[in-house]
C-alpha cells in the first residue's frame, strides 16, 4: 500500500469511527470514555485529512485554500485512476 493509500484508509478508518461512536452518543450522552474516545477520532481524521491535503490535494471542495486559480481540476478523477485512491 502507497502513502496516499495509507493516508485514505486512515481517514476512512477514523471517520467511521467517529460517526459510530458519534450515533452510540446519541443514546449515551454522560459516557465519558466513549467522548474521549469521539474526540480522538475526530483528532485523528483531521491530521490524516491535513496530511493527505498537503500531500496529494483536497479531498472535498471546501478544502480548496486560498489561491487565485482554481486547480481542483488538474489532478484525475478517481474514475480516471481505475478507482485507486
């Protein structure tokens, strides 16, 4: 596995985390434990995504920094890489 497929599979792994965890708190709003454990993964999705955006470009729109051209087009899209990340 690529770093950017390492960096994908983090972001991945980290956000479904915190949404699990996210709906678990949704019934268990007191649980300390399972909010340090959101905040954890709310940590970690935004380094992996930092990292992942300095390295291979935006994932989402609203990542696109400050610049005046707009180069969210340059790079392929994932249906013009066979899918790969």
């Amino acid at each position: 596995m690529n770093e950017k497929q390492t960096l994908m599979k983090k972001i991945n792994e980290s956000s479904f985390a915190m949404n699990d965890t996210a709906l678990y708190l949704d019934t268990h709003p007191n649980d300390e434990s399972a909010l340090e454990y959101y905040q954890k993964c709310v940590s970690a999705r935004r380094e992996a995504t930092c990292l992942y955006n300095n390295k291979f470009g935006p994932l989402q729109i609203d990542q696109v920094e400050g610049t005046n051209h707009w180069h969210w087009i340059h790079d392929p899209w994932p249906w013009e890489t066979g899918g790969n990340c």
